[in-house]
C-alpha cells in the first residue's frame, strides 16, 4: 500500500461511498415500491372476486365509497405508475452498480 495517498484517489473512495449510499438508497425505494404494489394487486384480487358494487377506500382518514369499476380503475392506474418507477429504479441502479464497479477496479490498482 502507498504511504501517500493523493487527493485524487482519496475523491475516488468518496465518490465510491457517495455511490454505495446512492445505490442502497434506490434499493430501499424500489422494495418499498414492489411491496405497495404487491399490496395494490391483493387489493384488485378481492375487487374481482366480490360480488359488491360499491366498496370503501381509505383516504387520508376518512372512508369512502366508491364504485367498484371506479377503484380498479384508479388501482391499475397506480400500478402501471409504480411499475414504471420500479423500472427506472432498476436503471438507476444498474447505472450506479457499473459506476461502483468501475470505481473499484481503479482503486484496487491504485491502492495494491
């Protein structure tokens, strides 16, 4: 190991741990996200299986009812939304995991 370490390679080991906070931050985030929407499609399995026309969706702290059509209707929509979040997540993710990859293979070089 070098006994003198530059300030180039000390901005390479910050950068690798702002890189390892990026990507847990984005892991974080997209688990949150698949289990709201694993939550959301539990909630549209009970809708089809109901014989209901109306059902009560909480919103802030109150109920309401709402038409069955209506609540699937909003739930799909807020399930294609996060579909689509996860999957840029998935991007980012892949982005910052290259970056730390790349970020590590210099720093093994330098610090041998």
């Amino acid at each position: 190991m070098p006994e003198e370490i530059t300030e180039e390679t000390k901005k390479m080991v910050q950068d690798f741990q702002s890189y390892q906070q990026q990507l847990q931050s984005v892991l974080v985030q997209r688990e949150s996200l698949k289990l709201h929407n694993i939550d959301i499609e539990k909630a549209l399995e009970e809708l089809g299986t109901t014989k209901q026309k109306i059902a009560y969706k909480i919103t802030g702290t109150i109920m309401i009812s709402k038409n069955i059509d209506e609540l699937k209707k909003e739930l799909n929509e807020n399930k294609e939304a996060i579909e689509v979040k996860i999957k840029s997540l998935e991007k980012t993710e892949e982005k910052i995991t290259e970056k730390l990859k790349e970020l590590q293979d210099k720093l093994k070089v330098i610090l041998k």
